[in-house]
C-alpha cells in the first residue's frame, strides 16, 4: 500500500480459501484489515478469480503535553504521525518565553511527530531598560533591569551643579520602586553657587564653586592675596569693606569676596 510494504502473490485452487497472512507493518500507522474491491475481505470466502488484497491502515496519534512551568495553561494535544504540533507560546508575568525543552535539551516545534511527547516550557527574567536624561551632565549607559527589581542608588555628575533626583514623566522618581516597564528617566540639578574673588592686587578674580551648605573653610579656604607696598587685613562681602568675610559661615546664594589692604607706611 502507496509503496510502504511488498506485495506477496499467493498460488491457489479455485474454490479454495486462503490462509490469513501475517499483518504487515507499517511505520506510525496501525494495521486495521485487508480490502478487496473497497470491502474488508473475509478469509473464508471460496476463491473463484484473482484479486489483490490491499492493506487497510489507520494513522497513530501521539500525546503532547505541555508543561509550562507556571505559565499559562495550554490544552494537551494528540498529533497524527509526521505533523509538527501547533502551539501558541503561553505566558508568564514577569518572564519571557524562550521555547521548549524535551529531557533537557531544546525542542524544535517543527520536527515532526512520531511518539508521546512532554515538554518543559523555558522561560527568562524579562529585563526592562533604564534610560538616563543627564540633561547635560555625564553621559550614563541605559541599563538593564530585572522585572520587579528596583534602579537604587545611581547619582550623574554634572560641572559645577549638585544633582537633585531623578524624575519621571515630571514627577520625582523613587529609586526603590520596583521596575516593570521601559522608561526614560530625567536628572534635576541645582546650579552650585559661585564665590568670586576679587583680589584687587592687578591678579585675576578667581572663581569657586560651593554647594549648599559649604564654607569657605569647605573649600579649603583662599590664599593670602599680596599687594606690593600694602598689608593684606582680609576679605570683604563688600567693596565697602564694611562686612567681613566668615571663613565657617554657610554659604547659600552666590557671592562676591573683596581683599583690602592697607597701605604700609
């Protein structure tokens, strides 16, 4: 039958009856009978003409079942020999499909069936991207984080500036909020204040950079300016010279620093 097993020719009477050959086999398929002229032959009927017997057969079906390691539940199958299985990928929150196992190994949806299958599902940690807005400060690499995992402490640097706090979609973003979704986050940044020093010696004013809350002193203090023919007696808020500059004292808006001197007689 369509070339799968041989044809024997039995020799007999006529009148005779035939005995019952061996049931032939097939490959993913069950013997059911033999037919002679569309009908189930029977092996008792006389023999009065030549004929050719023709194998009669069934496809066999295999199981499929999915285990899909918590994921979304998919119906078993049963696949008829040589057809590949049709199956939607199923889903689990918080992980990515990546396909199917058979006794450890990766299963190829394609091959064609030809005994019981059980397959194990695979999954990956989804992983959703960080991206950084330094609004000019340094650079920083988009970042990949587990579902459900938190960004945690990442502080951007920018010239002169103290970062603030991130923000998302305008609002401040919590760096212990567990991440579940791409997003874009945003640096704010307070300026630092600038302390500029004028000498007044025919030196260039020197400028520094305090964050809130920082002193002179904070920075590390400033060096004694020299005036030939004057003695230096301090740094002043104003040209006046009527506020004397604090070297502890916080600084918290920017700020001009005059030297005097007095002339040496």
């Amino acid at each position: 039958n369509g070339g799968i097993c041989e044809v024997d020719t039995i020799d007999c009477k006529k009148k005779d009856t035939i005995y019952v050959p061996s049931e032939p086999t097939r490959e993913g398929y069950t013997f059911l009978y033999w037919e002679k002229d569309g009908s189930q032959f029977d092996f008792n009927e006389a023999i009065t003409s030549s004929f050719t017997l023709v194998a009669k057969w069934e496809i066999q079906k295999y199981d499929v079942i999915f285990d899909t390691d918590g994921g979304t539940y998919i119906e078993d199958q049963k696949v008829e020999y040589g057809k590949t299985i049709q199956v939607d990928n199923p889903t689990k929150e918080g992980y990515e499909f990546v396909g199917w196992s058979l006794n450890g190994e990766i299963y190829d949806v394609s091959t064609p069936i030809k005994n019981n299958l059980i397959l194990l599902a695979i999954w990956t940690d989804v992983k959703y991207t960080v991206t950084f807005d330094v609004a000019g400060g340094d650079e920083l690499e988009p970042i990949k984080i587990k579902n459900g995992e938190s960004l945690g402490k990442i502080i951007p640097t920018k010239e002169h500036n103290s970062f603030v706090c991130w923000l998302l979609n305008g609002e401040v973003y919590d760096p212990t909020t567990p991440i579940t979704s791409n997003i874009t986050l945003v640096a704010s940044w307070k300026e630092d204040y600038k302390v500029t020093i004028h000498y007044n010696n025919n030196d260039p004013d020197l400028v520094l950079y305090a964050k809130e809350g920082q002193s002179i002193n904070d920075l590390g203090g400033i060096d004694s300016p020299i005036k030939e023919g004057y003695k230096f007696i301090n740094f002043y808020y104003d040209e006046e010279f009527t506020k004397a500059m604090l070297i502890f004292s916080k600084i918290n808006n920017d700020i001009d620093l005059y030297a005097k001197f007095s002339k040496i007689y």
